[in-house]
C-alpha cells in the first residue's frame, strides 16, 4: 500500500503547498551564490500572482482536458495552493502546461532548469517579459514541487 499522494490529488496539492511554504533545503542552497537566495527572497516577498500548472494528458482527465496545479502567492507566501480539473475555469497569472512523461521525469529528479530550457513546461498565458522577470524563483519553486512524492500509479500515456 502506498503512502504517496496521488499525483494531481487534492492531498498531493496539500502536500506542495507545505513544501513550498517550508522553501528550499539548505542542500539546495549548498552550492549557489548567496547573491542568488537573495534574489530568490526577493522575488517570494513581492510574489502576487497566481501559477496554473497544467498536467496536459493526466491519465484519468486527459480527454476531458488537462487537470491544473493552482498556486496563489500572496505577501510572500503561497496563499492557495488547489487542483483544478478539467472544464473549471483558469484564472491565474501564469498558465503552464506539461505533458504527464515530463511530470513523472520531474519527480524523478530531471532538472528544474533544464526542465524551463528545453521547453517541457511552456508559458501558455500571461505577460513572459514579467513572467521572465523572476524566472529563478518560479525554477527553484518547480524543483521543489517535483521533490513533493506522488503517486504516479497510472501507467505513463507515452
């Protein structure tokens, strides 16, 4: 039996809210510029707006359409963190999507920055000069988000 929240689960968007909350581990700090944090901490206390990150071929919704990661920042915390499944309305700053393989690599471990380089996860809507503006912050979140355990029970669509 698994302990593991299922991935895209209300349990599993619990779970990322707490994570993102609690910031990165002081191994991810190990290794980067403290000029680099500084940013980071800048750009999470003036942080307002809001990240849809679509899962676009979630196993179970995929023909309904992509299930969403809503994440609502607000005086430098994650004020909301929900899913959104398919057919609910996408209000959000920032929406993103991300095939369901490149979910499961992420969780795996494939880099966060590679993951925003290599074009896995794209900017779909809203302003890239403001969204560019903090990209370090939104890839330090990413990775973190792809740290939180999930249940990937379904078999991969690929």
């Amino acid at each position: 039996m698994t302990t593991e929240p299922g991935f895209f689960s209300p349990q599993w968007a619990v779970a990322v809210r707490d994570a993102l909350a609690a910031g990165p581990s002081e191994q991810a700090r190990t290794g980067k510029l403290s000029m680099y944090w500084d940013f980071f901490d800048h750009a999470r206390a003036s942080c307002a707006s809001s990240w849809a990150l679509g899962c676009r071929d979630l196993p179970a919704t995929s023909a309904a359409g992509p299930a969403y990661l809503h994440v609502q920042w607000a005086d430098g915390a994650v004020s909301d963190c929900h899913i959104a499944r398919p057919g609910e309305p996408q209000q959000a700053t920032y929406l993103l999507g991300m095939d369901y393989a490149d979910w499961q690599a992420l969780n795996g471990g494939y880099d966060a920055q590679r993951t925003v380089m290599y074009r896995k996860i794209l900017l779909e809507e809203g302003n890239v000069l403001e969204f560019f503006k903090t990209i370090y912050f939104f890839i330090e979140c990413l990775a973190i988000i792809g740290q939180v355990p999930a249940d990937f029970a379904a078999p991969s669509p690929r």
